[in-house]
C-alpha cells in the first residue's frame, strides 16, 4: 500500500507580498496627507479671503458714512472751505493718499478714533474732523478730538482717490482727477475710493506676477500673497456752492 504525501503548507505571507502592501500602504498615505495638506490650504485660503472680505466691507463703510456728512451744517468761519484741496492730499507716484473729513457732528459723536469732541461755539454740534490714511500697512484714523490715532485695519497695500469734478453745475461728475489736480474745490461733488488689501500668508496662491489698477495708479506684486481690490465712488451730498 502506498503512502499518500502531504506536503506542509506555508504560513504568513512571502517577503514580495509584504513588500507591496508595504507600498500600497505608502501610496495611500501619501494620498490621505495630500487631501489633508489640500483641504487645509483650501480652509486657510478661504479664511484669508473672508478676513480681506471684512476689512474691505468696514473701511468702506465708515468712509461712505464720514463723506456723506461731508460739510454738513459746517460753520464757514470755523473751516474756510469745508471742501478744500488742505484737506485731500496725494501721495505722489504709488504712495498712499490721505483724506480729512469736516462735519458738525450729533451732540454725544464721537471721532473716528472714539474721542470725545469739544462742542467750541455752543451749538450742540461739535465739528467732526476725520482724517484717513495708511501708515506702515495699516489704514489710520486720526481725529480731532485729541486722542492718537488708532488703526482701522492691516495689511492694506494701497489706498488712492480721485474727486469727481462737475465743471458745467449739473450734478454729475465729467472727470476724476488726484487732489493735486484739483483747480476749483467747489466743483467736487464726488469721491472715488480705491483699497488694495493683502492677505497675512506668502503660500495661499501660485507665484507668479499681478497688477492691480488702484485709481490711477498701476501696483505689481510678485509673490504668493492674495490680494482684493475694493472700490466705491460716493457723492458729497452737502457740497457748498462758492
């Protein structure tokens, strides 16, 4: 009778199978840490985005809301001109311009910086002066009121404007000029806002170069930064005829 052999089976697996599922693990790792490290720059991105979305929206709304007051109920012999050329200055070349608003103000208003005012000729409306503008990439407010000026925001690359000037007295604007343009503050009935804004990280977007048409003024950046251009033409709505 002959004998039936078995031949003894292998337990566990052959180095060449633990050596691929060695790189399939690898291979999907390295595919799990990529969609981590891409919804991660997606979310930094995005917030970046929304922030530059919020600076942009307050700076202008505080400037739209100082401007449309612009001149309002303003004594002549306390500001000889509540429109004048002293109190818009260009920057020159792609420095910043500033802006200082002139208004009487509510009894209890405060500056723009949160100070009090001193109401000096006892009408129950103190004159409200504003003025705006970017120092070492912070957009300012200094007002009258004898408290320092306080930053708005940060991160801000630009901030120019142009003045809308009526020459024929029918309520529109028929050119925007930069303020060391301006003949005749009389016939400034508009202003128009141009606010570059940065985001804080160099790694959000692709390197390459950019230009952004602020105003009338040309910026390039070469970097991996984002950026937003905002803009907003508002009218003076309590110009003084001379």
């Amino acid at each position: 009778m002959s004998r039936r052999r078995y031949s003894k089976q292998q337990s566990g697996y052959t180095m060449v199978e633990m050596l691929i599922a060695g790189v399939l693990g690898l291979i999907l790792l390295a595919g799990v840490g990529q969609l981590f490290i891409g919804s991660n720059q997606t979310f930094r991105m995005q917030r970046q985005l929304a922030d530059i979305q919020d600076s942009g929206r307050f700076v202008l709304w505080m400037l739209k809301n100082d401007i449309e007051h612009y001149g309002l109920k303003l004594d002549a012999s306390k500001v000889p001109d509540a429109l004048d050329t002293a109190y818009w200055v260009d920057g020159g070349g792609n420095v910043s311009d500033s802006i200082t608003v002139a208004f009487d103000g509510n009894a209890d208003e405060r500056d723009c910086a949160g100070s009090e005012v001193d109401d000096d000729d006892g009408d129950g409306f103190p004159e409200i002066q504003n003025r705006y503008y970017v120092q070492d990439g912070n957009f300012m407010c200094e007002g009258n009121g004898g408290g320092a000026a306080q930053p708005m925001i940060s991160n801000v690359d630009a901030f120019q404007l142009l003045y809308g000037i009526d020459n024929d007295n029918d309520g529109v604007p028929n050119l925007y000029v930069p303020a060391d343009e301006i003949t005749t503050p009389q016939q400034v009935i508009a202003i128009r806002i141009a606010l570059l804004i940065r985001g804080e990280e160099n790694q959000s977007v692709p390197k390459q170069e950019r230009s952004y048409q602020v105003a009338d003024r040309v910026y390039v950046f070469d970097d991996k930064i984002p950026r937003r251009l905002f803009g907003v033409t508002i009218l003076i709505r309590n110009r003084r005829q001379a």
